[in-house]
C-alpha cells in the first residue's frame, strides 16, 4: 500500500485528485492539507506517508516553502509538485526546494499513478512541457535575469529574503543571530546599492532580477 497525503487549497481539484486516486486499490490517501502549514501540521501527527502531492499556490503557506520544510524534516517522504503552473521560475524554485517531481493537474489517472510509483522507485517524473522547461533551465539557469550586478553580499540576500516574508527586523535578527542594529544596517546599504527607497521596492526589484 502506498500511502498519500495531499496538499490542496482548492476542495473541487482535491476531489478530482483523490477520484483518480481511487481507481487504484494499491494508493491510499491518508490526508489532506488545504495549505502548507496545515500539512506540516498533520505530518507532524503522521509523517508515515510515502508520497505528498503538492499544489505550490496555497494560503498561509505556498507549496515551494511546505517543500522545503518536509525535506529538512522527513527527507524520506518523496514530494510531488502537481500544479497547473508551468512557470519556469516556479520550477526552479520547486527543485531547489526539494521537489522530486512536478506534473501538471490536467494529466490523467494512469499517469499519475505511473508518477507516484516511478517517484518510489528512483524515479523523477514530469510532465512533458515541465521537462522541457527544465531542459532549458539547465542550459540556461538565470532566463528572465538581467545580468546587473547589484553587489550584494550574502548577508544583505539573506536579510532581503527575510524582509520579502513579511517579517520585522526583530524577528530578521533571531533567526540569522545578529542584532537589530545590523539589520538596519544591512537594509541601509541594500537600498543604496539597490537604489530604492522602501521595502516593498527593494522586494520587488530583487524578486524581479532573480536576487531572491
């Protein structure tokens, strides 16, 4: 028996899947999650499951961030992108995460089954538009960048990347260890170098040449 869980905001898509699911005694849905923090939640129940198939645009949590957290935590569970978005970008920050598949909601029940079965078996299925976007990822990492060279160090990244979830600069300093002060300090020269004003300019600009 291969156990499932899903990831799924939308309840008429998580129907459709669990449908094709059902054609096949040998898959077993153990749960569902209709966003990423309510399926780290659940997992954290039962993390018994063999195969996640995950949805990347969700409330609360997206997918890529769900992703990654099941992979630091449960590196044995294999996860699957099963998304309607083809978005190059999507897909790289999926495989960075951890992703060990990524197919498209439109494909089939047989399909689907075949994927979750090559998934356990080494495998690492994709649909066919999704394999040949990642070809030309491959030959190309950075498509949409510009080429600019900001000269940010890896700190000011990761403190950008921090600001771009929300959080405050308290929050910024306990998790990467440093002081509010050189939070602040941090942010003063990403606006310089980045020449913005703000943070919702300096997120926009960073996410718009592929920074974070």
């Amino acid at each position: 028996m291969i156990r499932i869980a899903i990831a799924e905001d939308n309840d008429f898509l998580a129907h459709s899947i669990e449908e094709k699911l059902a054609l096949f005694p040998e898959l077993k849905v153990e749960f569902r999650g209709r966003n990423g923090a309510e399926l780290i939640g659940l997992l954290e129940a039962d993390h018994g499951v063999d195969v996640i198939l995950m949805d990347i645009q969700m409330p609360e949590m997206d997918g890529i961030k769900a992703t990654s957290i099941v992979k630091q935590k449960y590196p044995q569970i294999k996860v699957i992108m099963l998304t309607v978005f083809d978005d190059e970008d999507l897909i790289f920050r999926a495989i960075q995460a951890g992703a060990d598949g990524y197919l498209l909601k439109d494909e089939g029940a047989e399909k689907l089954q075949k994927g979750i079965v090559e998934i356990l078996d080494g495998g690492a299925p994709m649909s066919a538009p999704i394999a040949l976007k990642t070809l030309k990822l491959l030959r190309d990492p950075q498509p949409a960048a510009t080429g600019k060279n900001y000269d940010l160090t890896k700190r000011e990244i990761e403190v950008l990347e921090q600001l771009s979830k929300g959080l405050n600069y308290a929050a910024i300093a306990a998790n990467l260890f440093i002081s509010t002060g050189t939070v602040r300090k941090h942010v003063e020269n990403t606006y310089r170098k980045l020449q913005v004003h703000n943070k919702m300019e300096a997120v926009s600009l960073a996410q718009r040449e592929k920074l974070i």
